[in-house]
C-alpha cells in the first residue's frame, strides 16, 4: 500500500515536472531522461567489469540506423527505433570477437579505437551516412489524433512523456537483470572471473551478453535522441560525450542501480541550469573537469555513498534496525 | 574391474623450454580420497591446472569418464562434472556467503534474460537457494548468509570455497592445497567434512605438498618429482617408498 | 614519382619527430606511475599556446618560448602529480578520469584566455631547402625534426647515464626495487611528469608556427600517440619511436594518396590489429594495468 503510493507521487511528478520548468529546459529534460538511459546501460556493461570508451558511439548507431531507415525506406518511427536497437546490439556482438580478446587498460583502448574507427567512417562516406555533416531532416514521431486528443511530438512536452514510458520500460528490464540470477553471474564475473569459470560460468559469453545487451539499450537512447532533435553527425556522438557519460557515472558511483542516474541528473541540473542560468556559459567544461576530479579525489565511490550513509543514519535516528552499511 | 573416473594419459606441460610435467600418467578411481603429492616445483599445481583446464596441456591426453577433457576450457570441464578450488582463499570477497554459493548453482540454474525478465527468476532463484543452503548447511555456514564473504574468519573462508565447489554437484572435486595456513583443529574438521564428501559419493583429488598430513586421509597417493611420475599406491606403500623418501629428503637437502 | 615518395618521406619524419616527442612522455609517465595520461594532448596544445602568448603577442624569441615552453608546461605536470596521481596511486582507473576532467580543466582555460578560433602563430623562418623542384624542405620543419631528435639524445642519455635515469628506469620495471636505492616513489614520479609533460610542452612550442594552432588541437594528437604507445609496446620507450616512425610514414602516405580520414581510418585499425594479435604491443614487454 505504501509502496504504491509512493508509485504513484513518482508518476505524479514526473508527469508534472515539464509543466514547472520554461521550454528551453523542457527540451534539456528530454535530453536528460535519454541520457538516464544511455548511463544505466553503460553501467550494465561495467558490471562485468571492462570499461569501454565506445559507448557513445554505439549509441550512435542506433541513431544513424533508425534515421537513415526512416529518411530512405520510409520505415514508420518505433519500427525503426527498435531496428537501431537491434543493429547496435549486433554491433557490439560483433565488436566483442576482437575486443574481449583484451582486458583493463588495453580493452579501454581498444573500444575507443574501434568506436572512433565507426565514428570516421561515418565521416568519411557521404553516401549513406551523409559526410561530417551528417543527416539533417530526419523524421519525428508521426502524430498521433484520436478524436479530441492531439499528440504533435515536436512539442517537447508530448515527446517527454514518450521518452519516460520508453526509458521507464528500459530501466524496468535493466533493473530486473540486475536483481536476477543473470545480474548476480555478471557481478561474479566481475569480482573473480576465474573463480565464476571454475564453477561453470562462461566468463566470455557473460561479458560479451552484458555488452551487447548495454549497446541494445544505448542504441535505444540514440534513436530516441535522433527522433527528437531531428538532425546528427559524427560530432554529435564525440568523445566529448562518452566523457561526459564517464563522468556521471564515476560521479554518482556504480555500484549501486541509482548512482548513476544519480550522477547524471545532480551534474546536468548543475550544468544547464546553474551555470547556464547563471551565465558561465565558457566555464562549463572547467567546472566539470574540476566536479571530475574532486569527485574522485573525495567521494572515490560517489553521490550514492552519500545517499547510502544518510539512509544509515536516518534509520540509526529512528532506531530502525539493520543500519549496516554495505561497502561497494 | 571398472574403468577408472579420471585417466591421466602422457600428460606434458612445457613452457618455452621448460618442461613442468613429463609424460605423467595415473588414474584416480571412483569414490576416492586421492592425494597428488610432491616435493616444491614437482609439477603438481601445473598438472592441476591442466586437468582442470585452467592450462591447455602441451600433449597427452585426460579422459573423465570416456570423454577426453584436455585442452577444454575451465567452465566446459566444470559442466563435465569436475569443480577445481582454488590456492587460498579465492572468493567473490565483496558479495554475500550466499550470493558466493548461488554462483556455485550455475550450471543447475542457469540464467538468460528470458527468466530474468519472467516468473521464472524467482522460481529459480528459491530452487537455486534451497541448493546453496544445503551445500552451507555441509560445511556449518548456514550462519553467515548474509555475510561478505570478505569479512568471514579465514577457515570459514577456505570452507565456503569448498562449499561454491559443492553447490556445482561435481562427480569430481579438485582441491588445491586445501590445508595450507590451517591450525591442527582446523584440519582436523577440514578431514572430517572431506571423508563426509567421499560417503556422499564424490571424488576428490588433492593436491598437497605436506605429505604427513594427508597420509591419514588418502586412499590413493599419487607422487610427483621433477614432472614425472615417482611413484604411486596406498599411503603405507608411499610412506615406505625409498624414491619418496629420497625426493623429499633430497629437496630437503636442496632448500637447506 | 619517386620525387613524390621522396617529399612524403620528409614529411612523414616530421610528423614522426613530434609526435614521437609525445608519445615517448605518455609512455615514460605510464611506465612509472601506472597512469594513463588523457590530458597530454592537452599539454602538447598548452606548449603551442605559451608560444602563440609570448612569441606571437610579445615578441619574445622562439628560441626563448619554447625553453620557456618546456618549463611551463613541465611544471603543470608536477601540478598533475602532487594533486592528482599521487592521491591517486592505488586507483588507476581514478587517475585516468581524473586526467580526462584535467584535460577539459586545460581546453576550458585555453578557449577562455585565447578564444575558440584558430590562433595566428607568425613564422619563425621563411626559408626553404629546394633539394630538387619538387622535393623541399621548409627550415622551420627541420628545426622540429633537430630539436626532436636533440630531446631524444638527451633523454636516452639522461636515462642511460644518471642514477635518476637508472631509477626511473627501475621503477617502471619494479617501484620497490627502485625505492631501495635510496630514490623515493613520489621523486621518480615528479621526474618522469616534468619530463613527459615537458616533451609533449616542447613538441606543441615548437610545431606551433606549423599547424592550427586551436583549443582541441590536442584530440588528434593523443589519438596519434595512442596508437604509436600501443604498437610500440606499452612501457617501451624504444618501442614508440620507432612506432612514431612507421605510424608516420603510413599516416602520410595515406593522407598524399588517398585522404586524412583514411589515414586515421588506417592508424587505428593498425593499433586495433595489433592489439588483437598481441595485447601488450609489438616491442612491448610491459605487462600492467
């Protein structure tokens, strides 16, 4: 009963939070409940335990793949979304055969390099993808009329409920692997590969399910945001990005399936409202790199160790048993 | 006369010019307590890690069963039937005791995204719980569940390896020094729960460098020196061996 | 034709005698600390900055900034490794996050103090060595190509020769070992930062006159010394240099016949193809992170 509840106050503010804020941070909202996702499925592949730098272009296969299906086979948009989903899935599959031949340092590499590689090629074939300019024009949701309601999804309000329902779904299916005994077996890979091999696990065929699985969900972040703002290039899908990604990530911590929504949301709130608002435009890549570094100098396991020791000391407040903190 | 549960055929393990096992061969038969024994750098951990597939062996051949397991990997050999532990206390430290065991349920349960996504997760998952619980419950550590396996007692430790190992159902267990850095009282219970192991029908293969301690607990012995097979049979044959007697006597000598 | 091959081959030593200067940095910072160093593109764009702020607006000789050049930007590096890598020793991955939000710290101060847009670096020399019509030599390249391969001399000797060279040579293969010799971790760890730093200051001071001079001018860079790092052997100082020299040459020859993004095409999936066959490099014996 309470738990519906406190469902249902969710659901009310998140339906509610578009109608509070001006349509320039409207449209930043949308941006950022894609960007939800596009982190959660980055954390599903550091579960296993390789950081890849190649997420974001991934993700931009999704977006290259739904766009171009639309603008030149006319395909209707959620088919096409799914469809780049479904292709930046297979990508990673195919990029797992040389990739998970590395480990650490050398996969970190090795994933910035490849991505980089589809990311040029992008650039260097005007035919399809349209040369460093990239596509321009690209389809938006159909609208949708059913007698007296009118759904135009160029409005940001109306494609903000459509990315909720989607990235919401997502997060679900996430959340479930997560709590499940395939969640457990990607952490057991994690900690002591060699021990999860001894007792049965096909260490390689985890990892490569875990990023397949992840590039799946970044391309459905991709196609969601390529719908939305209409027009993408390689820049769009840069380093610059997958930085950024890194950085909400290491920020709001990984160890945890909130941590890094956490990051994600606590830095975009500082970066487009804040700064913006308050006119350090210039500044905004120095305030991040300096967040960056201060966050790993002195909250090494981030936001979501702080979440954790203010739920152990309300709970201690209270006298509610079972205060123990669990170190990540 | 049964066929042996595990062959070891002309096993050979070279790296760059260095040959750590020579063309070794023994059986281990069913329902044994079978110690692999040797002097220091005799090439048993290697010959261990061969069989349980950790290494690709450089020749020669190992047969479970019928079936020829050499050159497969660790996780194939395990879905074979044969579950290795590891040199000191090698665990997931940071999950729980029972997360630890559950991982050790794998291959009965195995998961995908499917029953991740259904009903059928929280059908595996108490199935899957109910089978830790009872390989917990055989080594006493149905107390700990909730612990990181981390911050258990060292003993503890060393006997949640085993219980990972048991929560797989192997025919044959592989253990690696299992005895090391344990007090007398430790060892003691240790030998206990592993002749609790043989009544239940598995197999075990040991590897152990103190061959006093075992001697008590084997049914078969297996000596190795330099790579090669010295000698083989029950413990009073071993104990009264002259070669054995002279390898660990000579590697004695060596170290001194 | 063969004159043609002949002035790609100029070219391409060019291109190898800075970028060699970087990578040889990278690598020294990696085998002695451990860490990954994303900001050192950034380094290199800082050096071409410090000419463009006293060379170009103050008229102070370029002999003079990129002295200057080497100083500076070495002194960043030991700003990077008190407030950074040394509380960061434990973490490598921290260490490389923490580098990538240095890196944006550096661009954000460039493009606040000088502007985003292409800054204008006068020529130190006009002059032209004409071997035939078609195969020339501008001064201001050969000067990058001797200064290149002075810093190189003086390194190997540096690291041949001294007692600080031999420790940091030990301590990228073992840091205990070289802490017993009386050189302390934190001491091969400022000496390897003020070097490599230092290089990659002195690679961007003295190729500024030469190329666009821009805020993210370092991205191109660090992916070239990535590749050469990698195909070099990671920890393999001999390695990358030789790496710059091979990366230079395809990367030239592939930009002269074909097209630039071909080229970069081409340098990854050399560096992807290496580390498919051998993880830790061709020359590279390194074995860490």
């Amino acid at each position: 009963m309470r738990k519906s509840i406190i469902w249902l106050v969710c659901v009310a503010a998140l339906a509610a939070l578009p109608h509070l804020l001006s349509f320039s941070q409207q449209e930043i909202l949308v941006v950022l409940v894609i960007n939800i996702l596009l982190v959660v499925s980055y954390r599903l592949m550091t579960l296993t335990g390789e950081w890849s730098l190649g997420h974001v272009v991934i993700m931009g296969v999704g977006a290259y793949t739904s766009a171009l299906l639309t603008k030149n086979l006319g395909m209707y948009v959620p088919v096409s979304m799914i469809l780049g989903s479904l292709m930046a899935a297979f990508v990673a599959f195919l990029l797992s055969f040389p990739l998970f031949r590395m480990k650490g340092f050398y996969f970190l590499i090795g994933s910035f390099a490849s991505a980089e590689i589809i990311r040029l090629l992008w650039k260097r074939f005007r035919d399809p993808f349209g040369g460093p300019k990239g596509l321009k024009l690209i389809d938006g949701l159909p609208d949708i009329n059913i007698g007296p309601i009118h759904i135009d999804f160029f409005e940001p309000t109306h494609y903000y409920y459509f990315a909720v329902i989607v990235v919401a779904a997502c997060l679900w299916i996430l959340w479930r692997i997560e709590r499940s005994l395939l969640g457990l077996t990607f952490h057991a890979v994690h900690w002591q590969d060699k021990l999860a091999q001894a007792s049965g696990v096909d260490v390689r065929r985890f990892r490569t399910l875990a990023f397949v699985l992840a590039s799946g969900f970044a391309g459905v972040s991709g196609a969601l945001l390529t719908h939305y703002i209409g027009t993408i290039n390689p820049n769009t899908f840069d380093v610059e990005l997958m930085v950024f990604v890194l950085t909400w990530a290491i920020v709001g911590g990984t160890a945890t399936f909130y941590g890094p929504i956490l990051g994600c949301v606590a830095l975009t709130v500082l970066n487009e409202i804040v700064l913006r608002e308050m006119g350090f435009e210039q500044a905004r890549p120095l305030i991040y790199g300096v967040v960056m570094i201060a966050s790993i100098l002195f909250l090494p396991n981030g936001l979501e160790s702080l979440v954790k020791r203010g739920v152990a000391a309300w709970q201690g407040r209270t006298g509610g048993a079972g205060a123990k903190e669990k170190t990540p | 006369m049964t066929t042996p549960l595990l062959q070891i055929r002309d096993l050979t393990m070279r790296f760059g010019g260095l040959t750590a096992v020579d063309k070794l061969s023994f059986n281990v038969e069913r329902g044994v307590i079978h110690g692999l024994i040797g002097p220091n750098g005799a090439g048993k951990t290697t010959t261990f890690n061969a069989i349980s597939g950790f290494y690709k062996p450089t020749s020669g051949d190992i047969i479970l069963r019928d079936e020829s397991i050499a050159g497969l990997q660790m996780h194939e050999v395990a879905h074979r039937g044969l579950v290795r532990t590891f040199q000191h206390s090698t665990l997931f430290a940071e999950m729980t005791v029972m997360e630890n065991v559950l991982v050790g349920t794998h291959m009965e349960f195995p998961p995908s995204i499917w029953n991740a996504l259904s009903r059928q997760d929280a059908h595996d998952r108490s199935g899957a719980e109910a089978k830790a619980m009872e390989a917990l419950d055989f080594f006493g550590l149905t107390g700990f569940v909730d612990t990181l396996a981390g911050e258990l007692p060292h003993g503890h430790q060393r006997a949640l390896g085993m219980a990972v190992a048991l929560a797989c159902r192997p025919d044959i267990m592989l253990l690696d020094e299992p005895f090391t850095g344990m007090n007398p009282e430790e060892t003691k219970r240790m030998m206990t729960l592993m002749q609790k192991l043989r009544e239940a029908g598995l197999t075990l293969l040991l590897v152990e460098h103190d061959m006093h301690a075992i001697m008590g607990l084997c049914d078969n012995i297996t000596c190795m020196s330099f790579g090669k097979l010295l000698a083989e049979g029950s413990p009073q044959e071993i104990r009264n061996h002259p070669d054995v007697i002279e390898a660990y006597l000579g590697g004695a000598r060596h170290v001194a | 034709m063969l004159e043609l091959l002949v002035q790609t081959g100029l070219n391409a030593l060019y291109s190898a005698s800075y970028i060699s200067l970087v990578a040889v940095g990278l690598v020294l910072i990696f085998g002695v600390m451990g860490i990954v160093n994303f900001a050192h593109g950034e380094l290199f764009m800082v050096g071409a900055y410090v000419v463009v702020a006293l060379y170009s607006q103050n008229e102070v000789p370029f002999v003079l900034t990129v002295a200057i050049g080497l100083i500076f930007v070495g002194c960043i590096g030991l700003l990077m490794e008190r407030t950074m890598f040394r509380p960061l020793r434990d973490n490598p991955l921290g260490g490389l996050v923490a580098s990538i939000g240095f890196l944006m710290i550096l661009q954000a101060l460039a493009s606040m103090t000088f502007g985003v847009r292409m800054a204008f670096v006068p020529p130190v020399t006009q002059d032209v060595i004409e071997f035939t019509d078609k195969i020339r030599l501008p001064v201001q390249r050969l000067y990058v190509i001797i200064a290149a391969f002075g810093f190189l001399t003086a390194l190997w000797l540096f690291l041949t020769r001294t007692r600080f060279g031999w420790a940091l040579r030990a301590s990228a293969q073992d840091p205990e070992a070289a802490s017993l010799q009386g050189i302390s971790i934190t001491q091969t760890a400022r000496i390897a930062m003020f070097i490599g730093a230092g290089l990659a200051g002195v690679a961007g001071a003295l190729t500024a006159p030469l190329i666009s001079v821009n805020p993210h001018m370092g991205h191109s860079v660090i992916i070239a010394a990535f590749i050469v790092v990698i195909v070099g052997g990671v920890g393999s100082l001999e390695g990358a240099v030789v790496a710059s020299a091979a990366y230079a040459i395809v990367h030239t020859f592939v930009t002269t016949f074909y097209d630039g993004v071909l080229a970069d095409i081409t340098g990854l999936l050399l560096m992807l193809i290496v580390l498919i066959i051998k993880p830790t490099g061709l020359f590279g014996t390194a074995d860490r992170a």
